[in-house]
C-alpha cells in the first residue's frame, strides 16, 4: 500500500490500495473519490475559521464591568470602573468563555492593561493614524454576544485626539465603553487603532452633535513602551485547563 500524498489544495490524498481484481473496483473508488473531495472542503473551511479571532473581553471590577482589548501585547482598557486592584477577565474562545484573574496597572490617564497566565485571543495593533472620513470598524460585547458596526473618523480642532460619528448600531450603555476600534486589514485580520473612552459634544453653525471620544494610536504606543519595560521570562505556568 502506497503512503498518502499531499494534492494540490493541501488536502490528503485518498489511500489506494493495489490491484487484486479487474475493473469490479470502480464503485468503492467513486465513494473514496466522494470522500475525499469533501476531506477536502472540510479542511479549507478549517483553514478558514481558525483565522477568526475574538478580541473583545470583559472587564469586571469591584465597581461595575466594561469592555477591552486583548492585543498581543497585552489586554488593554480604560479603567471606566476600576484602575487599581484586581479584575476578572472574561475572553472568548471557539468553544466559549473562560475567566481570567489579573491585576490593573496603569500604562497612562486614558488606558490601564493586565497581564494573564495563559494567552488569549489577541489581535496587533495599528500605529497609522486614522485619517479624516475613513471608516472604522466598531466592536463590542453585550450579553456575551458580539456585536459590530462601522463609523467615519471626524477631525476637528478643537478637540485633541480621535472622533467617530455615532452610528446607528452602537449601544448607548456605560459598559460599552472600552469597545475596540479596528482597521480591517484583510478578510479575517483586523488591527487594533483605538479604545472609546466616551462622548463629546461639539457646536457646529449653532447646532450640538455628540461623537465618540477614541483613545488612539497615539495612546496605544504607551501599552507597547510599558510591556518592553517589563520584558522578562515568566515562570511556566501549569494548566489542566489549557495543557
């Protein structure tokens, strides 16, 4: 018997088995030939999923609960509710939820991070600063779904720091803030860009309109200077739940 083969898509080659008997052969090798097409549609899909990532986490404090960022340089949030002592985080993976334990620390006014033990699902972060009407996506949790819309970057001078237009979908709730807003890079890959922190309104020929209050990569580059400040080997952690 031959030893399988890799064909073109990456999927395995159907096993075939050497000749014994004439042509009664070719029914069994349709239903192989069946299976292995499907083989095959089932690992492209894998192939596709696994790239789906989940960086919304839940922050709870003392306090309250809201949302962050899980990067992979660390989770990253505002502090809304809490900005010392310990929390809960609750990430999402492919087959549910899991809850962290860490502790606050402070990486400036606007942003807080938390190491865990273990690594969760985590996205990059993306330094280009948002330009004028560009679209971002907006991502939060609620209820333990997720949730996402899009927003355009607005620029004004008065105001130092990144704005979103509200849109339609976002939740207005305190424990919204802390949603993620990302740059989609690619079809399954987003980049981190910014934390809401809040609202702000601003008088425009006499009329209010209220925007989202976006700490951005400005903010974001001080989360990359804190971890590169703590660059040490960890203890190897032994988990039953993750080994």
């Amino acid at each position: 018997m031959r030893n399988p083969s890799p064909d073109r898509d990456g999927a395995q080659a159907p096993v075939r088995a050497q000749k014994s008997a004439p042509t009664p052969a070719r029914k069994p090798r349709r239903a192989l030939r069946a299976l292995s097409v499907a083989l095959a549609f089932s690992l492209a899909a894998c192939a596709g999923t696994r790239k789906l990532t989940d960086p919304i986490v839940v922050i709870t404090t003392q306090n309250g609960s809201e949302l962050g960022v899980s990067t992979e340089n660390g989770v990253v949030f505002t502090g809304a509710t809490a900005e010392r002592g310990e929390i809960l985080i609750e990430a999402y993976y492919g087959d549910g939820p899991t809850i962290e334990r860490a502790v606050i620390e402070p990486i400036s006014q606007e942003l807080f991070t938390a190491q865990t033990d273990i690594v969760l699902p985590n996205v990059p972060i993306s330094f280009q600063e948002p330009r004028d009407g560009e679209s971002l996506k907006l991502m939060g949790r609620r209820d333990g779904k997720r949730w996402s819309t899009f927003a355009k970057v607005r620029t004004d001078p008065r105001v130092f720091g990144l704005l979103l237009e509200i849109p339609s979908g976002f939740p207005d709730d305190p424990d919204q803030v802390g949603a993620g807003v990302f740059r989609s890079k690619a079809r399954y890959e987003d980049e981190l860009v910014g934390l809401v922190v809040g609202k702000v309104q601003l008088e425009h020929d006499g009329k209010v309109k209220r925007y989202l209050a976006v700490a951005g990569p400005t903010e974001l580059w001080r989360l990359v200077a804190h971890r590169r400040d703590h660059i040490r080997k960890k203890p190897f952690v032994y988990r039953e739940d993750v080994l």
